[in-house]
C-alpha cells in the first residue's frame, strides 16, 4: 500500500512539473505547443515504463527495489518495473519466453532488461536474442573495465561481481595460506578444520573442486568446453580423493554455500571456501563472529559477474539504456556494494577511497570458469569418485 | 431403460468427476514417467538404458540399498515404539501419562525444515547434545549429523507422532470390558496384547505402516540436509540427477522405481483391506 502512495505522489509531481515545464515555454509558440504535446501525452500514459526481470535470492530483489526507487526520484519520464522471479521458480522460463518470442517472429516483448548469468548470455548469442551494448547508447559503460565487456562481446553489461574467497577464522589461523598449495598443505597438517560444500549444491564449493582440478590444466582450459579437457581431470581428482579424509569429519561435505558458513560460525572448522558477498553480509549482520576474517589466494578461487542484458525484442531501448546509464554511475554502485556486498561492476578506482579500502581484503580479483556442460561431469565425477570413494 | 441400468449409469456418472481427475493427476502423470524413464538419456531411441544404469551403477546400487535400509529401519522402529507408546497411553494411569497424551503429537506441527535445523543445533558436532555432557567429561558424542543415526532419528521424529495418534485412536476403540474379562480369566500381558490387542489393532496398524514407510521412501528435506554424503537416499539422489546433472529421463526411471518401491507396500495394504472386508 505505501508503495503505492509513493509512487502516486510521484507520478502527481511528474504531471505537476511537466504542466509547469509547458507554461515557462511561451517564447515560441510553435515549439511551445509542439512540446506541451509530447509532455501532454507523456503525462496521460503515466511515462515510459519498461519492466526488469531479475532472479537469484531475496537480497537481489531488495537491490534493485532500492536502485529503482534511487532512479525514479531523479527520472521523471523512465518508470521501472521490477519482476522478481526467485531463485528456482522461472528464471529459465523467462529465457525460454525471449527464444520462443524470436523464433516464432514476434517483434515485441514486454521484457526490457533481463538480468542472468554468463551461461544465459551464451544461450542467447546464437539466436542473437540481445542487443549490443557501447558507450554511444551507454555512456557510463566507459566506467567499465574492458575486458570484462570483451568476453561477453558486448552483448551484455556485467554490473555487479563478486567472488569466491578463503573465510578462516583469525583466532584460530594466524597466518592463512597465500597459495592453493599452501592451502592443500594447511589441510593436511590441520585435519577436520576445513570444510567445502557439496559442490553441485553451492558456487563456493564447486568454485573449490574445479580450482583443484584446473590449477593441473593450462589457464586456457578453464573457459573452454572441449570434451577432451576430461581426460586431463585426472590428477585434481586424485587430489581431492587424497584430501578427503583431512576434511570436516574425515570427509563430510555440507549441502549448500550456508552449510560451510554455518559450522564455521559455530566453530567446528577453522577454514572453508566461500562467496564474498555471503560472507561480508554474514560478517556485518553479526552472523558470522568477527574473528572470521576473508583472503584470496593465488591462483585466485573463480568468481564472475552478474550481467545485465537487452532483449533486442524490446521497443523501449532508450528508456532502458537511460536506466543502465544510471545503474553504472558510482552512486548506485556504492549501494550494490552497500547493499549486496558484491563488488562494483565499475571500476574500483572509481568508487569512494573508503569503499575501497574496506575491500582491500577480497578485491583482489578472482578467475572466471565456464567449462558449460563440464561442469555436470564434474559434480557426476566427484560424487562418485569423492564423496563415494 | 430398466431401473437398474439407469442406476448404473447414475452410479457411473457420479464416479466419472473424481475418475477424471485422478486421470489428469495420477494416472497421466505415471504413465508420461514410465515413457520419459525409457527413453535413451542422449535422446536417441526407446530402451531400458536408464534402468540398467539405474542397477549397474555401483554408486545408484548402494543408495537403492541404503534408501530400502534406512526406510526399513526407521518404519520397524517407528512402529516399535509407537505402539508401545500408544498401549502406554491407553491403559496407563497418571498424571505422566496425561501430559505426554498432550504434548506427543506437537512434533507434528513443527515444520519440516525447522525440526532439521532444530536437530541439527541439538545433536551436531558442537551442538548442544555436546555442550550439555561436556561438564560430565563426555568430550567426544558420536557422529550423528551427516550419518545414517541422524536420518534414522529424523524419520523417528517426523513419524512417532502421527502412527501414535493412529494406533491411539484404534486402542481406544477396544473396550475396556474385553481386557477386563481377558485379565479375569487369566491372560498374561503377552497373551493379551498377542490374541486381544494386536488383532484388533492390526489393521490401523497397517495403515500406519503404509503411510510411514511411503514417507520415509520419498522423503528429501531431512535427507538432503543432514544425510551424508553418499550413500544418498534416492529422493535426495533423484533431485541431484535431474537438477545438477541434468539428466531428465534417468531421473525418471528412479521415480518410476520408486513408484514401485512404494506400490509393493500398497499392495499388501490393499490385500489386507480387501481379506478384512471379505472375512466381514
């Protein structure tokens, strides 16, 4: 209901303001009416409204209802509608909707910006389902690191990114490992005091098993799909088999990112691999006990963006673009940051010099991995081979 | 038109609304698994591929294994102590026995997820199980979380309650004056649970049986949460088959198996049924 009101005070102030706009414009008439029309018609349809549709969990949805309320406040002719599809119940409907749109000739839909992963963007490229990106439409897309835009070919902008880091706790482990080989020696001179999730039911844990596996592989191998890389698996996964009884309860495996953060809050391990962003919230929500300190190690854990995408469907690209200009400026970074304890999708020189200094810890970078349908052999593998060898 | 078979047809028209709907929530749903289960995983052609992985594979034989174990386990002992529980309750006397008559079934009424959650903070590594023996010198409490004891005492308290309130309603049926007269003539406590209490409970207790053992079978949360690892219970396993590896139509043939598993069971709870009403 106070949304409601809100937005209908809003909307009361854009009329009243475009009202005003076309009496001051009286030095020339034919401008003048020519004008009075547009802001006429514009007030009548209640402005551009264009509609974003977003997944993933609760604190995305907070992110953008905050962004958006940000970017109404300063636009009076773009309003943003925000679907909010949860994790597990339709993001991969609303893809399906963008292919079945274009494949059967359709040339509208009502989806302006769809928001997803690296693996949506590659299922859309060959359909040529989304609209490319420069800093001509975008202008603050200049705060954008480069390669980043590169690897998706600009057909997408990655906005927010976090990443995959070793939480240990401090008053426990004076000195964290720097290196992954550092860290395979921690875990077998302290058994029991690491733990990594399950990893076909987390990131932070498969981020884990697929570092083991591909720090043996050339650093190429680690965003290709080529079969054959298979065959190269084979010393990671005795690794992990050799690792396996030094884990929690000489080979216990938690379902799911919390699952490791929970028996590190509770103090049962002393080291576990885990998102970023998770952990700083945890951190700053008192969840996780503020001994719990993050570090990178090096080869870094992967890690990788959210994007942001344009249906090439949408009719309302201006507007949109108007709104992806406003989600990469710093303010509305510093409340991703803020907010979702992710990184920024812009630049870290950019951001305040406080904000900076409070990541120094985590930003340091992470490697990205798309191996695309490898991923699944292997979670098969190691289910069969780790967790039941 | 005779009477009879325009009665016939009143019957039939009155059958045919939940038929219907048991077609379109059941029976097509069945049949569209067993066609999925038997198509070839790569898409290729119909076959038994999926079932034969599903019986070769030495990591899916040990969780059918261990899926049939723990259910067995855990419904032999749910029945076990919710029967003793519910004769307890039924002829027992106090001021105990009225408190626990109130407060058994609260379980039932605490959500799944929680009651995981809640058994894991009492029984985990460093729960409170742990905390509470430690002034008594106990440093070290068996592993129960992320092992088969923790399942086994997760469908024991998911499933006491509801079997206790069955049987309870069933004893309850049994007038006092049989036991009574059964105790006059000399019975002894066995005899009289053996040729009184049991035969005239048996059928609720079948009932109990059906609907634990369907429960532990296809249950996931508690599983998923504090199983271990591997072996997996197949529902815990079917939900990792067809959303982590993306395998649809193996995924299939473990729910069809699993149809099955349970189909077994609701056979002989049919059977009985059906001797009981003949016998009547």
């Amino acid at each position: 209901m106070f949304g409601k009101k809100k937005m209908g005070l809003i909307l009361s102030g854009v009329l009243s303001l475009s009202l005003l706009a076309g009496c001051g414009n009286g030095g020339n008439a034919a401008t003048a009416t020519g004008e009075a029309k547009d802001t006429k018609a514009g007030a009548a349809t209640g402005t551009t409204e264009i509609s974003l549709y977003t997944g993933g969990s609760l604190n995305v949805k907070e992110l953008w209802e905050t962004l958006i309320k940000d970017f109404e406040a300063k636009n009076d002719h773009v309003k943003v509608k925000l679907v909010y599809l949860p994790a597990g119940t339709g993001g991969a409907s609303t893809l399906d909707r963008l292919i079945a749109a274009k494949k059967s000739g359709q040339t509208d839909t009502d989806i302006d910006l769809y928001e997803g992963s690296l693996d949506d963007i590659t299922k859309g490229v060959g359909e040529k389902l989304w609209e490319t990106v420069d800093t001509a439409k975008v202008p603050n897309l200049a705060n954008v690191d480069e390669t980043y835009l590169k690897q998706v070919n600009n057909q997408a902008i990655p906005y927010r990114a976090s990443s995959v880091v070793l939480a240990y706790n401090s008053a426990k482990v004076a000195t964290p490992p720097k290196t992954a080989d550092e860290l395979y020696t921690w875990i077998r001179q302290h058994p029991g005091k690491f733990a990594y999730n399950d990893p076909s039911t987390g990131g932070s844990g498969s981020s884990f098993v697929n570092t083991v596996i591909y720090n043996f592989l050339p650093p190429e191998a680690m965003n290709s799909d080529d079969p054959a890389n298979m065959k190269k698996w084979d010393q990671g996964f005795s690794l992990l088999k050799e690792l396996g009884p030094s884990m929690y309860q000489k080979g216990v495996y938690p379902k799911k990112n919390q699952g490791t953060l929970d028996i590190l809050a509770s103090e049962e391990v002393d080291m576990v691999p885990a998102w970023s962003d998770m952990a700083l919230e945890q951190l700053a929500k008192g969840l996780l006990p503020d001994t719990v300190k993050l570090t990178q190690i090096d080869p870094a854990f992967t890690g990788g963006p959210s994007y942001l995408m344009v249906p090439s469907l949408s009719s309302k690209k201006e507007a949109t673009q108007e709104f992806l200009n406003f989600v990469l400026t710093p303010e509305a970074q510093t409340v991703v940051i803020n907010k979702m304890y992710g990184y920024p999708g812009i630049k870290w020189s950019l951001m305040p010099s406080e904000l900076q200094e409070k990541f120094n810890s985590v930003s340091s970078g992470y490697r990205s991995f798309n191996s695309g349908e490898l991923q699944q052999e292997i979670y098969k593998r190691w289910q069969s081979e780790v967790a039941g060898g | 038109m005779s009477s009879s078979s325009k009665r016939g047809m009143l019957g039939l028209a009155l059958v045919i609304p939940s038929f219907l709907i048991l077609l379109v929530v059941v029976i097509i749903p069945i049949l569209y698994a067993v066609k999925e289960s038997l198509i070839d995983q790569h898409g290729t052609g119909y076959g038994l591929a999926n079932y034969i992985r599903l019986f070769t594979e030495p990591a899916m034989r040990k969780n059918i294994i261990y899926t049939i174990n723990v259910t067995l386990v855990s419904t032999a002992l749910t029945l076990v102590i919710s029967y003793a529980l519910a004769i307890y309750l039924r002829f027992g006397k106090g001021f105990v026995v009225k408190w626990i008559g109130r407060l058994y079934f609260v379980p039932m009424f605490v959500p799944g997820v929680i009651a995981t959650y809640a058994i894991i903070t009492m029984y985990g590594n460093h729960g409170w199980a742990a905390r509470l023996l430690l002034p008594l010198g106990i440093e070290t409490i068996p592993r129960i979380i992320y092992d088969y004891k923790g399942l086994v005492l997760a469908n024991l308290w998911f499933n006491i309650p509801f079997a206790t309130m069955l049987l309870s309603s069933a004893l309850a049926s049994i007038p006092n004056a049989v036991v009574e007269s059964a105790r006059d003539a000399g019975a002894s406590t066995l005899q009289l649970f053996g040729r009184f209490i049991l035969p005239l409970s048996y059928k609720t207790m079948w009932v109990a049986v059906t609907f634990i053992f369907m429960g532990i079978m296809g249950s996931f949360t508690a599983p998923f949460l504090i199983g271990a690892n591997s072996p997996q219970v197949l529902g815990v396993a079917m939900q990792q088959v067809f959303s982590s590896y993306q395998e649809t139509h193996t995924a299939s043939a473990m729910a069809v198996f699993m149809f099955l598993l349970c189909s077994f069971m609701g056979y002989f709870y049919i059977r009985t049924m059906v001797n009981d009403a003949d016998a009547s």
